[in-house]
C-alpha cells in the first residue's frame, strides 16, 4: 500500500469535515478522533483585579491637541508627539502610533504604550500622529488624529555611491491627497488663521473674490477624513477628464452621486473640479504646493457666480472627501483636479445576503465564495491582484467580530484587492495546507489567509482586534 504523505491526510479529513473552533484556545478535530483530555493551562502573571477591572464600562474621553497642529518637518527617523490627555476616573495609559491617513487605521506603524517616542518612520512620507486613552479595564477612547502631519527629510551625512531615487509619480499623487485633505481642513477648521496666511496677497489686491472676509467670519467646522472609495471615483474622472482634456461634471453620462454608489459609497456626493497648465499645480512633482494651489483656487472661485466651490469645501453637511488628479501634457489644462464630497464618514458596505449563495467579484463588496467557485475566486482571482479569503462560521462569535475588520479592508482596498469569505458550515476549507493550520489538522476561527499570483502569502487565525493594521501592512508590502 501506498504510504500517505501528510497532505494526502490533510486532504482526507478536510474531506470528512472538520469542526472549526469558534475559540481561539481550542482547535479542529474530525469526529472520528478520540475525545480530547484537557491540558491544564499554562502559568500566566498573576494580575491584580480592581473594581475598575470588573465594573468599569465608562470610556475615557479623547486626548486633544495633538502635535503637529502645522506641517512640520523633521530631520529625524522618530518623533515625540505632544498631546492633553484623556481624563478616566480609572486612566492607565495612552497609545500612539503614527499612520500615513488620518482614519487612524490606514498604513500606521506600531502602538507605542505608553505613549512615548515613535521610531522607524520613513524618509519622505509624511505622517499623521494618532493617541487614544485606555482605562484599566481595556475600555478606550478611540484613537484620534493630528490636524497636520510631520514629514520625515532625513539627509545623508555621509555621500553613498548611488543617490536615492526621488519618490515615484505614484508615490507624490498619495502625498498629494493628504496634502489637499490638509489644505482642506485647514481652511475648515481655522478660517480665520487659513485667510490670513493663505489670502492676505490676494485680498490686499481685491483679487479674493471675497473670500478673505468670509472666512474671517465663519465659524470652525469639523474635520474631513479621506475615503478610498471616495477617491477611487475621484481619481477615474480625473483620468476621464484628462483624457478628452476638457472639465465637466457628467462627461461620462453620470452624476457624482451616481459615481460614488458605483464604487460602493452609497450615500450623496459633490463635487469641485479645477484645472491649471502651470507647473506648481503639477502634484506629481510638488504634491505640496499644487495642494495648496488647487484648494486656493477654489475658494477664491472667480469663475463661480455662486461661490459653488467654496461652498462645497466649507458645507457643514459633509464628513468625509475623496481626491483626483491626471495630468495630460497633451492638453490645455494639463493637470486636472477632481475633489468630491460625502455626507456619511463610514457609509455601510453592502454585502450578500445571509444565504451564502456564491456571488460576482466587486469592488467593495465581500464576495461568497464556495467549492464550486473557489478556483475562479480565489486561485484564479489572485493572478493579478491579491484576494483576502475570510475563513468563517456565520454562528460564531469570533467570525462575526471580524466581519466588520472584513468591510473595512474591502472598502479601503477597492479596486485592489478581492475580499471573500467561505462559510464553513457549507462549504469545505480549501486552500488551506499543512503549513497553514496547527499541526497539518486544526485552526481557530476566524482563519484569514491573503492569495497573491495564485499561492498563499500570508495567514493568521484566531480573534485579534489588530486585523485591520495588520492586514492592511501585508497587501501593502506586496
């Protein structure tokens, strides 16, 4: 007879059936094992129970004033934010991490607890600082972002052989996005100090279209956060309007509401579009100041008879944004800016129904995957763009813990990456191998395994409230 390898008895009693493990302690076994014996479990610390530990339910209220509240510059790899605390009759710590969006979730480093020194930023990113308070008994306040950024400029000392190449277009078209967000805020939540610094030469030429004495007069408005899906039909109309090299709100038959369901944002949109043939509006080359040119453009809006432009930007309606840019050296305008707008600051993705029944890729959406399709899903799938694949059980309490980290991830990487899920009360676990489960028979759910040119790139089961973090650096680091 034939002796089995390992994944020839992996396959077997994936056939059998296996019953998945809603406990992150506990694993898989086939039902024709013998009962398990427990283990006793490991020594752990000894940790001193307060009242707080058992009664605390209260939440400490959100540190404020974080530092930068300006763009800053810093010749250093580390920073040391400043912050006002978040009071808690039973306050342990505050955490900080430093991250690229200011979602606080978005390509972020390591939480630093307690709060203290970040290190190993990156030469030429720019970051937003993020702190959020923890009480004794784990309940936080939420983490809470920076008004501005600190970007890293650190200069060799010593010269090296080979200089370090610029940062690609790629790279300065995402710088180029924060910057507007941050212009944009600036104007929103300090309109007196934004028409001073950014309007004082065109008000003192009577050529700010009134705009300087408005803002002066307006009161601060909240924060925008940036939104993929936003952006994503931001950038594509850019792309459109560059390509037939002329400004128009439905160039392709559509509203900006319209365009923003087709990506998944289903709630109602507006829109500003700007261009200009000089070159500090090029945001492939100075990400910085053609933010700032594109956003004083629009408030000043010479060309609006209704101030419709800084309208947009200054609505007290609107919670989150999305920005474009194309540029066409072929063209009049050369660079075209397109900057919409959202009403919602996390609009629900929308998903299949609980029936589970395998249904079409889409952007956004979490996508039923089954034995039947799960080749075309997922091997398949995975050839061009990477397909994160939630193995889970839609009566377990650690999968329905994770399906919201699942939507965000869909949300945040639409048009990227395909995110589905395999029900395991209906369908078997395939893709998974020896290596990935627990001594080639088990694994705790849920079980979230990342494909990429249609081999497995990483994977991770049990409970964990990092998923979005830590998924987030895996797609990004391929």
């Amino acid at each position: 007879m034939k002796k089995k390898s390992t994944v020839d008895l992996l396959f077997l009693l994936l056939s059998l059936g296996l019953l998945h493990s809603c406990n992150p302690g506990q694993s898989m076994q086939t039902s024709a094992v013998a009962p398990i014996v427990p283990t006793p479990p490991l020594p752990v610390a000894t940790t001193t129970i307060t009242i707080a530990d058992s009664f605390d339910k209260i939440a400490p209220s959100k540190p404020s004033n974080i530092s930068p509240s300006t763009p800053l510059t810093k010749e250093s790899s580390s920073y040391t934010p400043t912050f006002t605390p978040g009071t808690d009759l039973y306050l342990k710590q505050h955490e900080v991490k430093a991250c690229l969006y200011n979602d606080c979730t978005t390509a972020c480093t390591s939480v630093v607890a307690p709060a203290g020194m970040i290190i190993g930023l990156k030469n030429g990113y720019s970051y937003y600082i993020c702190v959020q308070a923890v009480d004794l008994s784990r309940n936080v306040s939420g983490w809470v972002s920076s008004f501005s950024t600190v970007t890293i400029k650190v200069s060799n000392s010593t010269p090296t052989p080979t200089p370090t190449p610029s940062p690609s277009s790629y790279d300065n078209i995402v710088r180029f996005q924060n910057y507007v967000l941050q212009e944009t805020n600036f104007a929103r939540t300090r309109p007196q100090e934004y028409a001073r610094t950014r309007l004082s030469v065109e008000y003192s030429s009577q050529n700010d279209n009134g705009a300087y004495e408005q803002l002066y007069g307006r009161a601060a408005l909240p924060t925008l956060i940036l939104d993929a899906r936003i952006s994503e039909v931001a950038m594509n109309y850019a792309s459109l309007s560059a390509q037939q090299g002329v400004l128009g709100h439905d160039l392709n038959g559509t509203d900006p509401s319209v365009r923003c369901s087709q990506s998944n944002y289903h709630a109602p949109c507006s829109e500003n579009l700007a261009s200009h043939s000089a070159p500090e509006y090029d945001a492939t080359t100075n990400p910085e100041q053609a933010a700032i040119n594109f956003i004083k453009q629009l408030i000043i809006d010479n060309n609006e008879a209704d101030y419709g432009h800084r309208k947009n930007i200054l609505d007290s309606a609107i919670k989150a944004m999305g920005v474009g840019y194309a540029r066409n050296i072929n063209t009049q305008y050369v660079n075209y800016f397109v900057q919409n707008f959202g009403r919602q600051a996390a609009v629900p993705t929308p998903t299949p129904s609980p029936s589970y029944t395998p249904g079409p890729s889409g952007n956004g959406v979490i996508v039923d995957v089954c034995d039947s399709n799960f080749t075309k899903e997922v091997i398949e799938g995975s050839a061009n763009r990477p397909v994160l694949v939630d193995y889970m059980r839609t009566n377990c309490g650690n999968s329905q813990a994770a399906e919201a980290d699942m939507k965000t991830l869909a949300s945040r990487y639409a048009g990227r990456v395909k995110v589905v899920r395999v029900n395991l009360l209906q369908c078997r676990p395939m893709g998974l191998t020896a290596a990935d489960v627990d001594g080639g028979t088990s694994f705790a759910l849920p079980a979230i395994k990342l494909f990429y040119h249609r081999v497995g790139a990483a994977f991770r089961d049990g409970r964990y409230s990092d998923n979005v973090t830590f998924w987030s650096s895996k797609i990004d680091s391929l």
